[in-house]
C-alpha cells in the first residue's frame, strides 16, 4: 500500500467444525409488529437496561435510548452515511461525500443489503431505525429536512463506510488524492492523535484464580465515535454490557454473560493503491493485460449548504477500474483496492459475537470474516484468554512491493482472496497468563518466549512492527508481576509514566542536549526537565513544560526552539514556566472544570487542544473504562465509567457530567448486569412510545 497511514492515536478448528460451532442467530420471525414488547430502564448513573422478549424489541428500545441521549450525533451519523454531510456542515463535508460515492456505499447496500445480510439482522437495524425514528417524530425541532425515516440500510451503510477508516482508508485517499506541491512520503493524522489498551490475565498469573480483562479504547469524547454505555437483555439470549456508538445497534466490545472482549485500532497493510496506464487517445481507458478497459464512470452531484442558509452544487466525478475506486490527480491515475470493499455484513458479525456463549463460538463468529480490521483481547468464565490481530487480510503475490504504489497494468496484482482467519496473527492462552495491545506490533503481546514470531507470516500481510509507550508500559508492570489481584490490575490500568525507552524519554533527551549558554531561564527549565520522574500526575511541575514542548516537535523544528516557545506560553497563561500539571491539564464539560492525571500515549491516556486561557482541553484518550472479573468459581462481575454520563448532549440532564469526578479521580461505578443487581438501583422505568 502506498502512503501508510500510522495511528497510534489502535491451532485452530477446521472449517466443518467452525461452521458446526456457530451460533444460532434467533429464528426469524415475522416482520417487526406495530407494538414492541421493551422496557428501558434507567440506573442510578442514567445508563439504558434495554429488557425485552426478543432481540429485534431490544433493538427498537435501544434506539429510543440512544436517541433520547444523543440524537444530534445519531443524526450527523445518518446524513454522513448517506454522502450528505456537505448539507449540514458545508464545504467541510464534500471530501466525506464524495468518499461515500467513490467507494460506492449505496451501490454495495443496494446489491448486498437483502441478499448477504441475515434476516435477523436486517429486522434488528430496521427496528433500531424504528426506534428512532419514533423518538425523532415526538422531538422535531433540531431535525435537519429529509432526516426522516431513518432506514436499516443507512445503518449498514454507516458500517460499510466508517468500518475502513479504523485501519486509515480515509487517509490513503487523501493522500492519493493530494496536489503534487503539497505531497509527502507519509501523510500526517490530521485527527487528534489517539490510541487504545486491551489487557487479558489469566488464572495462572491472577493471586485469586481470577480471569481479568480491562476494556480501555481511546476515542473522541464526542461525536460518531464517542462511546455509549448501555446493557442489552432479551428471552433469546442477548444479554451484553459495554460500549456502543452512536448508530450501531450492537455492543461493539464489552462483555456477555460468559465472555467478553476489548478491542484496540491495529495498523496492517489492508490496502494497495495501483497507478493506471491512461490510453493517450481517450482519458477513460486503462490497459489491463495489454488491452484498454474503460473505466466505469458517472457524475455525483454534492449538495452543500452555503454561510447563508443557502446551497450550492458540486459536481465530482466517480470512476471504477477492476481494481476499485480510481482517482485522477495532477500526478496520475490511481486505483485503490481495500479491505471491506464491497462487503455488508459486519453488523451480522458483531451480532454473533455479541451472543457468542463460549471460545468456540466466539471463534466460529471470528471466522466470518468481514470486520475489515481491529485487535480483539479475549478473555471468558472458563479462564481462557487471547489476542487477535484481526484484519481481512489480502493475499497478494509474493516477491512484490507492496508497500508502495502497484502497477495497474496486470490483473494477477488484481487480489481477490483474504487469509483465513485461523491464519491470521493470533495468540491463545500463552503460559504466561496473559496478553496484551496498546495499538504496538502483535509480535510483542505477552511474554517474549510466548510471542509470535514474524518469519511465521507473510511479508505480504504488512504486519506493524511499532511499540507505544502503552505497551512498553504494560511489559513493565505487568509482565514483571506474578501475582495479579484487583487492585493490582486496577493500578496497572491508571498509570501515568513514560518508559526509558518511549519516544518521550527520547525527547527528553533532546532537550536537555541543547546548550543552555548564558540564558539563565533555559539553565532553569533544562534543570526542572531533568528532575522530571516521567509521571503526569497532576501535582507534577515538570510535565506541563516537557508534554507542550514535545507536542511542538511533532511539528517539526529545533528542540531549542519547541522549548522557548513553551516557556513563554506556559508564563504568559500561568506566570512561570513550571505550573502544576493539574492546572493546565483540564477536562471541561458544561460548568465542571477539574484536573485530570494522565497524558499523551501513557496508559491513562488523555489528549488535549489548548483553550485561549492557554489550558489543555481534554478531548480525547481515555473515554468509557470497563474492569471485567470471572472470579475461580466463574462468577462474572464488572464495572465501569464514563468520562462524562450517559446523557452526551442533553445539558440539562444531572446525567450530563455525573461520572466525570469519578473519571478524574480513576474511579468506576458498579455495572449492575442481571436484574438481580439492578434491583434497588432503577432511577425510571418506562416503555418507548410506537
């Protein structure tokens, strides 16, 4: 793949017997009635325990729910979805639109949505839809005109579009897209950098048997991909607690009555970006095998909202080789083939792995294969544990180049295959007793005598190789500890350090090299960097000074310079260069405004823009946390926080930023699963309106 994009921010059963392991999804029934059968229930903390007969009812429910809490982001969701985001946001929305046309979203919903997608799974988007639609009718005010109704087919193709840019889609179409003068060898994230932790431990190296799994993505705080907390439990088996996105009527990682698992972004190859041979005497030909093929072409038109009120027109033109989608810029043509392409049943996948009941199934749900990407860390009631490199993976030909742009001209570069997933990169109940991602290479996911060994797979697979300061960290304490118990595993989840051999201990490095002179106030801030423990506990008065200076370098520039440029910020806005890192570090949220542990790439990962007061805002990193237990006999319980509330755009709910002082103070509240723990805790009970 040419152009990769680097995020840092995410023995096997045959093929008969996978298929025999399966789960079965619930008997389709009759198409989804006028009345649906569902209580929503509210906790203490304002979390939806969605209560229903069948699991098409829980949908509709939890549709309600989410649209009570966060219908102005359900519909962003929907119109970006749709390639019509340019008519709410304007200009800004364009390259979205035109992306949802190019990789031919609603042509893939319409070939594949009936004919791919089980039936079960189209009544449950559907009744999702129905959900909240049912919602939106009764609160029409903020609705943006043609929102309505929302359909199961928007819900799929929100999968079909957003599933790729985990693994940086999005990003290698910039920068195929991008001008020759402004072109680089590697395209800079323009997103808020982020990352994510998963973390396994097995009874072996547990001090009370116990089978422990932490849940810890690091998303935006707001917005498509911001994490919603809910718990799902039907008569046909669907019980599940842990995070959804706005949208997505599936629990995406979290945990059911027998397992659970902890996703984390990965960074293989899944994408291969060809240069087209154009025929010099016609622009809509390419030659394929020595003879000219005519691209498939048409013109979409991007409606896009003006200043004013107003809309304009933008004409883009969409192009198809046999390779994929093609792009025509002022250094070539190019066509990018990827992982998803063309593919509709993801949500049947996570729905399968929601009612997974054990590794076998899990395993059978895994083998499915159509989650374009995302590690898995698995852990289950019977103290197996396991990490996944997941990713459909392309089997190309070997002794190619695929790390850079292919050649268009043959069609035996033309992939059409994935790798099986039994063998795909994957670990499973290593002795150590446990393993682990923080978005590094998959060859260092537990003990080194347990890891994988790269020589064992393709070259052609584009396997990462990269460490985070995460992950460093995690050798560090967990793998030098034998005897893990709760509040063991709880402190390895908040630690606040930078390893020695972390980038930022690199960076350190670099500043104090730089030669201080006669400049008495450099002298002092290089003397401050290096008393520097390398915590970001918020009393810390060298963290503010190293953390803002490093985030100048990655900009490029002198040390010297980073430094300089730090200092003064950090007097102008705190009169001293050495504030508290509590008193820069800031999560705000309506009228609460506390310091908050934690920073950059460490395992309490926070990250922040800074507000004119010249204070870090923190709007990524950490968001919703889950500790999930099987204790020796299999008893599951588990807990969790949010860095806000369950309410993530209503002000005026009290559920609005409840949890952030316990998210501050690196608390959780209980996670109350069955009805048994819910009871005494039901703040409202109630039943969607049709």
């Amino acid at each position: 793949m040419a152009f990769r994009i680097t995020r840092r921010g995410c023995g096997w059963i045959a093929a008969f017997a996978v298929l025999a392991a399966t789960p079965a999804l619930a008997k389709p029934g009759p198409a989804p009635a006028a009345h649906h059968d569902v209580r929503i229930r509210r906790d203490d903390w304002g979390v939806p325990h969605i209560l229903a007969k069948t699991d098409v009812d829980a949908a509709y429910g939890l549709g309600f729910a989410q649209a009570e809490d966060d219908m102005a982001t359900l519909q962003l969701g929907v119109f970006t979805a749709r390639g019509r985001l340019a008519e709410l946001q304007g200009p800004s929305g364009v390259e979205s639109d035109y992306l949802v046309a190019l990789q031919d979203v609603w042509g893939t919903v319409g070939r594949r949505y009936d004919r791919d997608l089980d039936p079960q799974v189209r009544r449950i988007l559907e009744a999702y839809a129905a959900g909240v639609n049912a919602y939106a009718t009764r609160h029409p005010k903020d609705l943006a005109p043609g929102l309505l109704p929302i359909t199961g087919k928007d819900l799929a193709a929100s999968f079909i579009y957003n599933g790729p840019t985990f693994y940086g889609l999005d990003g290698v179409f910039r920068q195929t897209m991008k001008p020759t003068a402004t072109k680089t060898a590697a395209l800079e994230d323009e997103k808020l950098p982020t990352g994510s932790n998963g973390l396994a431990v097995a009874p072996v190296r547990s001090a009370d048997g116990a089978t422990r799994l932490l849940v810890n993505s690091h998303q935006p705080y707001t917005g498509p991909l911001a994490w919603y907390e809910a718990v799902i439990e039907t008569g046909q088996g669907w019980h599940v607690a842990g995070g959804f996105f706005p949208g997505t009527p599936f629990m995406l990682h979290g945990h059911n009555a027998h397992l659970g698992w902890a996703n984390t972004v990965n960074n293989p190859d899944l994408a291969d970006v060809y240069q087209l041979s154009i025929n010099p005497a016609d622009p809509d030909q390419y030659r394929l095998d020595g003879q000219w093929k005519t691209l498939a072409k048409r013109t979409v038109q991007i409606r896009v909202k003006r200043a004013d009120g107003g809309f304009d027109t933008v004409e883009r033109e969409v192009l198809r080789s046999a390779h994929g989608p093609v792009v025509r810029t002022d250094h070539g043509v190019f066509a990018i083939r990827y992982a998803g392409m063309d593919e509709v049943r993801q949500p049947e996948q996570y729905y399968r792995l929601n009612k997974a009941a054990n590794l076998a199934q899990w395993k059978a749900a895994m083998s499915l294969g159509v989650l374009p990407s995302i590690n898995y860390v698995y852990a289950d009631e019977k103290g197996n544990i396991g990490y996944v490199y997941n990713g459909r993976y392309p089997v190309r030909k070997e002794g190619v180049d695929w790390s850079g742009v292919v050649p268009g001209d043959r069609s035996d570069l033309i992939w059409t295959a994935q790798l099986p997933f039994e063998k795909i990169p994957q670990l499973w109940n290593p002795k150590s007793g446990f393993v682990f991602n923080s978005n590094n290479t998959p060859f260092q996911a537990t003990d080194p005598a347990d890891d994988l060994k790269p020589e064992a797979f393709s070259k052609t697979l584009g396997i990462q190789t990269n460490m985070t300061n995460r992950a460093y960290r995690v050798l560090e304490t967990v793998g030098v500890q034998h005897s893990i118990d709760a509040k063991t595993f709880n402190d390895d989840k908040y630690d606040l350090a930078y390893s020695t051999r972390s980038d930022v201990a690199k960076g350190v490095q670099a500043l104090l090299s730089v030669p201080a002179g006669d400049d008495a106030d450099l002298a002092a801030a290089q003397a401050l960097v290096k008393t520097w423990d390398r915590r970001t506990d918020v009393h810390s008065r060298a963290t503010a000074l190293v953390v803002l200076t490093l985030t100048k370098l990655q900009g490029g520039g002198s040390p010297l310079a980073a430094l300089k440029a730090s200092m003064a910020d950090l007097k102008t806005h705190f009169g001293r260069f050495d504030p508290e890192w509590g008193e820069v570090n800031r999560i705000r949220r309506g009228k609460v405004d506390l310091a908050i542990d934690g920073g950059p790439d460490t395992y309490r990962a926070v990250y922040g823009r800074p507000d004119p007061d010249g204070r870090l805002h923190a709007l990524a990193g950490d968001t919703y946390v889950m500790f999930v237990e099987w204790d020796k006999q299999g008893r599951l319980s588990s807990r969790s926080v949010h860095q806000f509330g369950s309410a993530t755009q209503d002000e005026a709910s009290p559920h609005y930023a409840d949890q952030t002082p316990l998210f501050v103070a690196m608390k959780t509240k209980p996670v109350w699963f069955t009805e048994t723990q819910l009871n005494g805790h039901i703040a409202k009970d109630y039943r969607p309106p049709e």
